[in-house]
C-alpha cells in the first residue's frame, strides 16, 4: 500500500460499519471476521472473491468504500501470509 498519511492511518483502526458499504455486503465481512478497516485493505480481490455469496457487486462496494478514504485492498494479501 506504500506510505499512509495520518488520516489514513488513523483510518485503519475504524471498525467497517463507518464505510459507505451495503449492509448485505457488511454481513458478509463480519461473519469472515473482518472488522476493521485494517483488516479489509491486508486483503486481496482474489480472497474476498473466495467467500460465499461475495459477488461483483460486494467488491464494488469495497472498493469504492476504500477509494471514498484513499485506501484500496492489499497487492499481496497480507493476512494469510503470516
């Protein structure tokens, strides 16, 4: 993601209720126990598509929520890696 600016930083720690996202796709995210806007932007396109019922319109809420605060999903998903 490269460097964050301090309100995107600060953004991180938001929980994923404070973005501009549908509440189906919000469910969908709190039941794979993303909570977090941190825990959103450490995945990759590829992994959300993975989850049951996360279909084109799902991703286009994502991204545009993470594009309404400068922020956009991980290039490398961060969050399996470990």
């Amino acid at each position: 993601m490269g460097i964050l600016t301090r309100e995107q930083d600060l953004m991180l720690a938001h929980r994923i209720e404070d973005l501009n996202i549908r509440q189906y796709t919000l469910n969908l995210l709190l039941n794979r126990g993303i909570f977090t806007v941190g825990d959103l932007v450490k995945r990759e396109e590829r992994h959300l598509r993975e989850f049951d019922r996360f279909g084109p319109k799902c991703m286009e809420d994502v991204i545009q929520a993470l594009a309404e605060v400068n922020l956009s999903l991980a290039k490398t998903d961060y969050a399996n890696s470990r």
